[in-house]
C-alpha cells in the first residue's frame, strides 16, 4: 500500500476595521472605473475582497517542506515555519493535509 500526502499551509487574519477600509476603496476604484492602488491591491494579495471573516495572507516565503534524508526506508517529510519571520498581520497558520491511498 502507498499513501500520497499532499500539504498546503497558509497563513490567515481576521477581518478588521483595516479590512472593511480597504474593501471600501477597492470597490469604489472598481465602480469608478480606475486601477485599484497597489498598496490595496497587496492587501488582498490581488484577489478579489470577500465577506470572509478569515483573510488568507501568502506566507510561502516562510515555510519549507523537506523529506527525511535520515530514515530514507520511511515516509517521513517535514515541514518547517519560520514563525519568528511570519508578517504581523497573520493571526494563525493553517496546515491542509490531503492523503490518497493506493493499493
């Protein structure tokens, strides 16, 4: 039997005042006809504003994902967050693990 792990991991912030600003902005420029201002732009990480209350921030830059070169006979993989370089505005980290097995 073999199993595939596949990990994601992404950072999230809550919805604050800071939130429902920027949203504001953004579909003003929309409604205007006008190129939304960078700075709004990277605040939603250029998708689109949602009535989400989880905001998801790209934290990629802070996680690696590694296989254990040590015990090579099993599947152990690790994966690694540099917590310490997180940007501020994440409130907590989620780990999604998907595994698929095969006869």
């Amino acid at each position: 039997m073999r199993v595939d792990l596949g990990v994601y991991v992404s950072g999230v912030k809550l919805k604050d005042d800071q939130y429902d600003k920027m949203k504001a902005v953004y579909w003003a420029c929309k409604e205007a006809g006008i190129a939304v201002p960078m700075e709004v732009r990277m605040y939603f990480n250029d998708q689109m504003p949602t009535d989400d209350e989880l905001i998801s921030v790209d934290i990629s830059d802070f996680v690696s994902f590694a296989d254990n070169r040590e015990a090579p006979d099993k599947e152990n993989h690790t994966v690694t967050i540099n917590v310490k370089e997180l940007p501020k505005d994440v409130d907590c980290v989620i780990v999604h693990a998907n595994a698929k097995l095969y006869s």
